[in-house]
RNA sequence: GCCCCGGUAGCUCAGUGGAUAGAGCGAAUGCCUCCUAAGCAUUAGGCCGCAGGUUCGAUUCCUGCUCGGGGCACCA
C-alpha cells in the first residue's frame, strides 16, 4: 500500500515540479498515520518540497492533491496541520489484506527467498562451566529470535554457538572436579577460594568416583603445597586485588600439579567436567526451543590448526611482531585503542587469538557477514576483532556486533555474591519458556532489563505473554465453536464478503495484520526483535481482543458470519506466524 | 581519564524527524442468561534528566553537562 501510495506521489511530484528541476528531488516519505483522524497514510513531502520551491507548505499540498492521480484504493485525500497530505483508504483496500494471508499461510510476510545474502549468528557461546544464567538466557533469546527475523527477511542464516573449551578456565573446571573427587575419596585439603565450589562440580566428581573407585587421581606433593592467602578484615581495594592474584597464583599451582601428576587422567577429568556441562547447556537450550547449526569447540579450531593458519595469515602480512617475549598483533593500525597479544610470553594462545581465527574461519567458510551477540561486559572487545578481521580481509562491514545489556531480577534474587544465584534453568522452570522468551523479548536489547520473576510466573490476566497466546487460543475456540455446532465454515463465501467488514473495530484489526509484513522487515534491518512482540501484543493481540468484546462472529447472517470467520482464520494464521518467529508457542486452547 | 548503554506517568518500559507523547502494572469505576472475564470499556496520572545547536518542525539528530549501569589484562 505504502509503495503504491509512493507510485501516486512520484507522479504527482513530476507534474508539480515539471518545469523547474530541484538539485535534490525528494524521494515521497509515506507512513502510517498514528491517529485515525489524520486518515491511514500520511506524507511530509509538501513540508520538505516549500523550502526549494519557495513556496508555503499548504500551497504545495494543493499543488500535489490536485495532481495525484486517481487510484480506486484511495478513498479520500486532504491536507491538514501545516501542509501534511493524509490519504484514507477505500475500505477495499483494507480487506484486500485477508485472501493475501490465507493464501500465504506460514508464509504471508516472509521472503524464504534468502536473496539478501549469507549470514552466520553466533550467539550465547556460554562457557562451559557452569550453568547458564539469567544473562545468557536473554542472549539466547534474542539470537535465536534474530536469527527467525533474518531468515523470514530473505536471508540465508547459520546458527553457531562457539564452546570456549580451551584455556585456563577450563582447567579451573578441572582442578575444581579433581579437587571434589579427592574430598570424596576422604583426603583433607582446602578447597581452593578461586575454584568453583558450587553442586555441578560435585555431580561430575561423583559420576567419576562411581566409575573409577576412591583410589584413582592421587598425585603426591598436595601437602606440600603453601596454603593459600585470605583477605584481612577491612582490606583495602588494593590489598584485596593483591590477594585475588595470589588466591588465582595458588590454583595456577594446582593445576600445574595436576597435569603433571596426573598425565592422561587430567584429560579424562577435564573431558568428563566439559562434557556434563555441556550437555546441561544443550539441554537447557532445547527445553528454551533454541537451535544451533553448528556447534564449533575452541580445543578443535586448535586441533585443526585454525589458529596456526590465522597467525601464518597475520605474519605474512607483517601484521605481527614480538616484543617482551609476546608476540602482538598491530591491531592499533585498524582502529583499536592498542595493539595486543596473541601470544603469551608463556607460549599459550590469548582467548583473543583463537577468537580471532575462528572469526577468520567463519568468513573462509564462505559467510561474509557475522553477526555477534555479546553480553555489554564484551564492548571493549570490540575493536580489536574488528581490527583483526579488516587487517585480514580488508573489509570493515564484515562483523556486526550487537551488545545486550545487564538483566537484573526483581525481588533481589540476583548474584552470585549474594548466593542467590537464579540459573536459566531455574527461571525456564519456574516461569515457563513461553513466558521467560517473551519477557525477554519485551525489553529492547540495549536496554537493562529488569526481569520481573513473579509476574512472568503468574498465570494470571498479569502476564502479558498470555495476552497474545491467549488471543490465539480464543481464535482456535471461535472455530471449535462452529465446528460443535455443526456449522461449517466457507472460506469462499466469507472471501466474496469482505465488504462487509466495514467496522471501526475490524478496520483496526485489518490495519494490523496488513503491518506484520512491515514488522517482519524493519524488526530483521534494525536487529529488533522487541518490535515483533509490541506489535503482537499491542497491536494485532489488542485489535482483536477489542474486537471480540464489541462484536459475535457467529451470527445468524450467513455472510456477515462467513466475512468474519475468513478475518478470524487470517488473524489466527498471523498470531501463529509471530509467535513461532518469536519461539513462543500458540495454544489453541488455555 | 577514555569507551559503550541508558535517564519518558508512582513502577516496568514502547515510541521508524512530524500533528494532542503511548502500553502494561499499580489506583478509581463499569461490563459475563451471550463465540474462553488469562478479556473489554472509561477515568486519573508527564518541565520526555539539564542547557545549547541543526531543522519549517526535535522525546527522536549533533555538542556540552549531569545522574545511573557496564567496560578499559600477556583473564576468558
């Protein structure tokens, strides 16, 4: 509509302005009117055409109107405020939305073609170990819903999430279970501050005490071992900071006595911590209906000699040099605050440089465009994979990079410190995925959120996810009312009665369902996932929710009856199509 | 100090340079002999953080200030 609207203005410019050339014609802007006083369309373009054609705006209004030409879509055209043109629509115009869904079905506002282009997401990316929190789950929803976006956008999309299974965190992971082992087995030691003391440690130490006995994973020198440095009462930020060092200093000790104590078993224990929290990942993430193409483990990018690659890649380009026994990357040179280390004075790897060669190692397996999803503590790390990539490649619009800000939960149930640690498993169980997904998605990403547990638990008129899901159900009840009743439903006879949907309250509906195409692409260009479920809720949810109090759909009048049925039928198919983009099921009953 | 995000109704938040700034919750009042009341209708509630600038027009764009959150490693 709004395109041929345009069509109408384009042409009415030309005549207007036929005669004197502007330097900059403007292209007509047409958008839906927020109030339906102001007609469904409205344009600025007299507003912006005064000032070249000198002229007043109302002037130039009277100019355009009178030289649109006539369309049996438009029924009215008038000027108003300070020279806006406001087009109502022919009522036609608006009905003319239901056959085009029932048509469509799944696929009314979706463009499946993926002619937009090749494009791999990688999101949550969680390490493995622990289990996911709060924050993860939001990231999770947001990719997930993102990635839906793209794809009913026209693109080609991958779903990747990358395991961080390499580096020194993992090895904490291990000393952590091999340490709980230990303790199980009946040998005194001081379980160390910086380890991960918490339950899922001990699951992992139990599984390997059942399967190799309490005599195993012994290594002689623990008690040798200086005991570790605890923070003074009423240290300060310094002193505090000197001993957190010493405490990670401590668990270093650890973990060198373990791999050398403990040869192949470290292995076996690292692989055995690595695999129980991944599949509580995993786990946890399919009962969130999130989905992955691909799931890409760090200690295999290495294996595979991904990182040499990127590194030889780096170095033949003279991107690279060493300096204090480190080797650093010039990521200065492409905008970066300063340059950085791939390399460790140590001889290991920086989490930086395995990054950076598994972004490189997604662009070489042919996806030209990355989108992250990074939590906002990520911001800093920006620039410099960004550096990387148009180091290598010489492009800077190859990675986007979307930030999602901190979620907190209401009634002071966040933090670790605070022990009140709410894992998304918990919240998924306690609230439901519909509700968590949608909770999430109610809140721009850039935005903190504030996630108000009891409400998303509340089976209640409260909880806005219902509000939509239950707008769906009613629909589904619409029909197995008919169906109970022995009626039956003509789809062609409602269609050849459009006309007789000719109220306030189904003009608004039909507004709405005309607009889902429109949400469809402006939530995939802005990466807004948020907008889909305002205009669920808000607009096509709350059309029909009105809708249903001030009007009956079962009627005595055949095809009043079958006219609505047919709007019904076409509201349901919407309600479904959102709700799946948003991975939020639709009951058909509640 | 530098970088990122935010400041809109009592609370949580929408708002694609446009006209009288919206929703939910909370508060007040109505609506079920009728397709699901997990719903609808009505009322109350606002220097859109502050100050400049650009513009015919700024909550929206730019600059400065201020307040809040986060980040500035040879950690991941």
């Amino acid at each position: 509509m709004k395109a041929h609207l345009g069509v109408l203005l384009e042409s009415a410019l030309a005549s207007v302005t036929a005669g004197r050339p502007l330097d900059v014609p403007p292209a007509p802007q047409v958008d839906a009117t927020k109030d339906p006083r102001f007609g469904d369309f409205q344009t600025n373009l007299a507003l912006m055409l005064a000032k070249p054609l000198g002229l007043p705006p109302r002037k130039v209004a009277e100019a355009l109107v009178a030289a649109l030409p006539p369309s049996d879509r438009v029924a009215k055209v008038d000027i108003a405020g300070p020279g806006f043109i406001n087009f109502h629509l022919a009522p036609a115009a608006f009905q003319a939305v239901v056959p085009d869904i029932l048509a469509a079905e799944a696929r009314y506002g979706r463009d499946d073609s993926g002619g937009r282009g090749r494009i791999m997401v990688e999101f949550v990316s969680a390490n493995p170990t622990g289990p996911m929190h709060v924050g993860h789950g939001r990231n999770a929803a947001y990719g997930d819903t993102v990635a839906n976006l793209l794809e009913a956008a026209g693109w080609r999309v991958w779903r990747e999430y990358y395991i961080n299974d390499a580096g020194r965190q993992t090895d904490v992971l291990t000393v952590s279970v091999w340490l709980r082992y230990l303790q199980r087995c009946g040998v005194a030691l001081a379980f160390p501050k910086r380890a991960y003391p918490a339950d899922y440690i001990r699951v992992t130490a139990d599984r390997l005490y059942d399967e190799v006995g309490a005599n195993a994973f012994r290594v002689a020198g623990i008690d040798e071992l200086p005991t570790e440095e605890v923070a003074a009462e009423g240290a300060d930020d310094a002193e505090k900071n000197r001993v957190k060092l010493s405490q990670e200093a401590h668990i270093d000790r650890w973990i060198t006595l373990g791999r050398e104590g403990l040869g192949a078993d470290y292995e076996r224990i690292r692989h055995a911590a690595l695999t129980d929290q991944l599949a509580a990942i995993r786990a946890t993430l399919a009962a969130f209906s999130v989905r992955f193409d691909q799931w890409t483990s760090e200690a295999d990018l290495v294996a595979r000699g991904a990182v040499d690659k990127a590194l030889k890649r780096l170095g033949e380009q003279g991107l690279t040099y060493t300096r204090d026994g480190a080797v650093w990357m010039k990521s200065e040179a492409f905008g970066d605050e300063k340059d950085r280390v791939l390399i460790k004075a140590d001889g290991a790897a920086t989490y930086y440089c395995n990054d950076l060669a598994y972004h490189v190692d997604k662009l070489d397996r042919d996806w030209p465009r990355l989108l992250d999803v990074w939590g906002a503590d990520h911001h800093g790390y920006i620039a410099r994979v960004r550096a990387a990539i148009e180091a290598l490649t010489g492009r800077n619009d190859a990675l986007d990079v979307q930030l999602i800000q901190f979620v907190t939960l209401s009634s002071g149930r966040m933090g670790k410190r605070s022990g009140n640690f709410v894992t998304l498993k918990e919240l998924i169980d306690e609230a439901g995925a519909d509700a968590t997904r949608f909770f999430y998605l109610m809140r721009g990403h850039e935005q903190h959120l504030e996630f108000d547990v009891d409400l998303a638990k509340s089976r209640s008129t409260d909880n806005p996810v219902y509000y939509v899901q239950y707008a769906h159900a009613r629909l589904c009840s619409v029909f197995a009312q008919l169906a109970e009743s022995g009626a039956v439903y003509d789809r062609a006879t409602g269609l050849a009665h459009l006309a007789r949907l000719d109220n306030e309250h189904e003009k608004r509906l039909l507004t709405a369902l005309a607009r889902f195409p429109d949400v469809i692409a402006s939530a995939a260009q802005d990466l807004a996932p948020h907008r889909m479920a305002f205009y669920l809720k808000d607009e096509l949810a709350d059309a029909f929710h009105s809708y249903y109090n001030a009007h009956k759909f079962l009627v005595d009048d055949a095809a009043l009856q079958a006219a609505r049925l047919a709007l019904c039928e076409a509201t349901r198919l919407v309600l479904g199509n959102g709700l799946a983009l948003l991975g939020v099921s639709a009951p058909e009953r509640m």
